[in-house]
C-alpha cells in the first residue's frame, strides 16, 4: 500500500517536471522556429538598439520587481489562509503602484544617463527606452501567479499561463516585425503588449484579493527579507547587460547588432545548460549540506562535462546552425557566438560556487563576493574592449565569470577555515 502510494507520488512529480518543462520548452522551440523570419525583417541596427535597451534588464527587473516572489515562497507554507490572501494583495499592489513609480524613476535615470554621460551617441532614447523600462512592471503580476500555481502545484493552470504568454508574444512579433515590418520598434512593442495583455488577465484572475488592505507592517518585513537578493541579483548585470551598454559607446551600431544576434543565439543555449544543473541540483545540495565532497565533486564533473560536450558541439556547429536561425543573414555572427559559448561554461561553474556558498550558510559572504567580482569585472571590460572592442568584449564575459569562481573559491576556503577555528576555541 505504501509503495504504491509512493509510485503514484513520483508518477505526478514527473508529470508536472513535464508540464513545468513544457511551458518554457515550447514558446523557446517556436522562437527558435520563427527566428529566421525575424532575422530577415531586421537590420543590425534594429537588433542593436533592442539588445541595447534590455540589456538594462537585468539591472532593473530586480529593483522593479523587489523579489516579491521569493518572499511569497517562503512565507507560503507559514501563513494560513486568511493571513496568505493578506501577503498576496499587499505584494500584488506592491506590484502595481510601487513598481510603476520605480519604473518612473528608472525611466529619468536612463534618460539621464543618455543626456548627460552619453549624449554622442546615435541610439534614439524614445519610444524604445519608454517600452523597454514600462514593459517591466507589467511583468510582476504573471510571475507572482505563475509563482502562486506553483505552489499550489497547479501544472495545468501554470502551463496555459506561461503558453499563452509565449503565444500571444510570439503572434504579435510575426505581425508587427515581419508584417508591418517596425524592425526594433516592432520587437520593443510586442513584448510591451504582451506583457500588458498578460497584465490585465492577472489583474481578472485575482481581482477578489483587492478587497484586502495594503499592509504596510507586511511590506516592510517583505523589504528587509528581500534587500540583499535585489542587490546580489542586480549585480548579474555587470556579466550580462555591461558588455551590451560599453560597446554602445564604440559608436558602431551595425558591428553591436551582429553581437547582440550572437548573444541571443547564445541565449537559446542556456535552456539546455540550465536543464542539466537542474537535474543533478539537489543531489549538489545534499552532498554539500553532509559535507561529503566525493560526491559533490562527482556531480559538479558530470554537470561541467554535459555543459562542456554541448558548447563544444555548438562551437563547431555555429555558423551552420547560425545560418539556419538567421537565414543566412547573420552567419558573420558566428565569431562572437563561439566566444560567447564559453561563457555558458564559466558561467555554471561561477553559480556552482555561488551556490555551495550559500548552502553552506555564508549569504552574506556571497554578496560580498559579487560586489568584488563587478569592481574587477569592470575594469576587464575597460581593458578588453579598449584593446580588442566587440572580440574582447565576447572574451570579458567569458573571463568575468572566471573571477568571479576565483573570488568564491579563495573566500569560501578561507571562511571556512575561519569558522572552523573559531568552534573549536568556544
């Protein structure tokens, strides 16, 4: 009788790894599929000025966003009903209005930024950085549901969710980049109204929660959990987004069009290179946690070499399958994205690190690590792209990662000893 309950148990947790899968895999593989039309309807110009507006992303999403969602996480299983419907109205307001005035602030940052440190440059600030930033906010409510039928383990509800996003964004690139043909404009614009149009379904679906009152006492206890992951995550930006918003300064539009195309060819890499670390994650965790450092380095070696055999696969493969996603328009791309698929690697290696760090209790000391590591990594970036411009810029990401395992390594060893010291004279 236990047995099959047990059966019947890791029968459903597969099906819903599935369907979890499922959602992200398919609107990636239509992407994929479209892309070459995409490729065919937009100049380097275009893709250069839409890698250079998002690359501010993943500065800004964390701070428009404040990490509400793993506040919501964690506190799910704490609260009881009534008091989770509270947690739940205060973040979705928090979502709306605070999100929408820190999005203000980030707009007249950037336009700032662009007027007075970066005047030269050729990149037009509007309409492009108004549906780059505003798009961000409209963002909040569908990862908070997404985030909410999670936990409530409803696959089915996240799975229609998360396809009908990827669907309508998808429809709405074929109609106003390949059909009206707005180039950049068009890009920018679809991801604004889908994520609009996903917006105000999260608002239908949750309306009866705006009965409750914001809770300030509920706000503030979410801030103090939250501050030190929206800077750690804000951070990810100086190994992301940097390199994009340097080489805009080069003045090259056309050559930082052809990068950004790489880069996102790239990107289409990850999905795969985060399904292994996925996979063997919490058999790295409990090695970690028993201290039991065979395993954990087996483990590591199993998800660096499958990470390994897929970049090496891709470097050779890149101008043929480059060719084939562009349309043999972009094929000159394939330099930038054979460097930039290391990246993928040194970029595993850094969040192993990163997370054996935090697993080991030091969170404090992993935000301290990052905050050395960016200092470093911005004067890699100067020195590289001075010396090499968009190559070196590729061979900076790659590296950036690198001092990144360098700094966790040597800081981690050191803590330990440390602590270890330290209970053994109490």
């Amino acid at each position: 009788m236990l047995n099959s309950i047990l059966i019947d148990k890791i029968k459903r947790s597969t099906a819903n790894i599935g369907i979890y899968f499922l959602a992200s895999f398919i609107p990636m593989l239509i992407n994929l599929l479209i892309n070459p039309l995409i490729a065919l309807n937009m100049s380097p110009v275009d893709y250069a000025i839409v890698g250079f507006y998002t690359s501010f992303n993943s500065l800004l999403s964390p701070l428009i966003s404040f990490y509400a969602f793993n506040y919501y996480t964690k506190r799910y299983f704490e609260l009881d009903k009534r008091e989770l419907y509270k947690l739940k109205t205060t973040i979705m307001q928090s979502l709306i209005f605070f999100s929408f005035l820190l999005s203000i602030i980030c707009f007249v940052s950037l336009y700032l930024y662009m007027h007075f440190f970066n005047k030269e440059s050729a990149t037009p600030f509007l309409p492009y950085a108004f549906l780059s930033v505003f798009m961000l906010p409209l963002t909040g409510l569908f990862t908070l549901k997404l985030t909410d039928y999670k936990m409530q383990k409803k696959s089915k509800s996240f799975f229609k969710l998360s396809l009908s996003n990827g669907l309508i964004a998808v429809f709405l690139s074929l109609f106003l980049v390949v059909l009206l043909k707005y180039g950049a404009l068009g890009k920018l614009s679809a991801s604004f109204v889908a994520s609009l149009i996903m917006f105000l379904v999260c608002v239908y679906l949750d309306f009866d929660l705006f009965k409750f009152k914001f809770d300030w006492k509920i706000f503030k206890s979410m801030l103090i959990f939250v501050w030190p992951l929206i800077i750690g995550s804000m951070l990810h930006f100086f190994t992301t987004g940097y390199d994009k918003v340097y080489l805009e300064r080069l003045g090259n539009p056309s050559e930082l069009g052809y990068y950004v195309v790489a880069a996102q060819i790239v990107g289409f890499l990850s999905v795969f290179v985060a399904a292994i670390g996925s996979t063997f994650q919490p058999d790295i965790y409990e090695a970690v946690v028993k201290k039991n450092w065979n395993n954990a380095s087996k483990y590591i070696s199993i998800v660096l070499g499958s990470t390994f055999v897929v970049i090496l696969g891709f470097v050779l493969l890149a101008p043929f399958v480059i060719d084939i996603l562009t349309a043999g328009r972009y094929t000159y791309s394939a330099k930038y994205a054979r460097i930039l698929a290391f990246s993928q690697i040194t970029s595993v290696m850094y969040f192993v690190t990163t997370e054996i760090t935090i697993v080991m209790g030091y969170t404090v000391l992993s935000l301290v690590n990052k905050i050395i590591g960016v200092i470093l990594t911005i004067g890699v970036y100067a020195v590289f792209i001075s010396k090499w411009q968009f190559v070196g810029a590729a061979w900076g990401q790659v590296i950036s990662f690198v001092i990144l395992i360098i700094i966790n390594i040597i800081s981690l060893i050191y803590w330990d000893k440390k602590v270890k010291l330290r209970k053994i004279r109490a």
